[in-house]
C-alpha cells in the first residue's frame, strides 16, 4: 500500500501545481501522525501522514473480506488539520 499512497500523493502535489519531487517519496518513509475510522460495509480509515517533510490526508477502505484499497489522498495539508472525510 505504501507506493499507492506515494504514487497517490505526487500526483495531489502535481495536480495542485505544488512541486513534487518523485525521488524525495522514493526514499521517505510514512509516518502515521493520527487516524480515525468510519464503519460502512468494510471500514474507512483516514489518516494524517507525513511523507517527504510534507503532511497528506488519505483514505483507505478495507472491505469485509479484508481486501485494502487507497481510496483518496489530499494535500498538502497543515499538520494542524483536522482529519475529515475524503471524498
């Protein structure tokens, strides 16, 4: 899951016309800063990461029969954001 949501995250960067640099996600490391949790059929999980000095918000869903998919990744984000809903 971790080059999904790496891959997921620079284009956020490049659609944003924020600069990106794909060497830098490469080589980071994910941190998990908080979470929270939507049950549905499965489970939403949101998280505030950091990746690459910088801070995103994601949402992975993991289905019923244990099946996980990153769903959105936005940012970036201040590392004083709320975690909320991602469509």
């Amino acid at each position: 899951m971790t080059p999904e949501l790496k891959t997921q995250a620079l284009a956020t960067l490049a659609g944003s016309n924020g600069s990106g640099n794909k060497d830098d996600f490469d080589k980071s490391e994910i941190e998990v800063l908080s979470y929270k949790t939507q049950v549905v059929a499965g489970t939403n999980y949101f998280f505030k990461l950091r990746m690459a000095n910088m801070i995103f918000h994601a949402r992975v869903y993991k289905d019923l029969k244990g099946n996980v998919s990153v769903s959105k990744v936005t940012g970036p984000k201040e590392e004083s954001d709320e975690i909320q809903y991602i469509q």
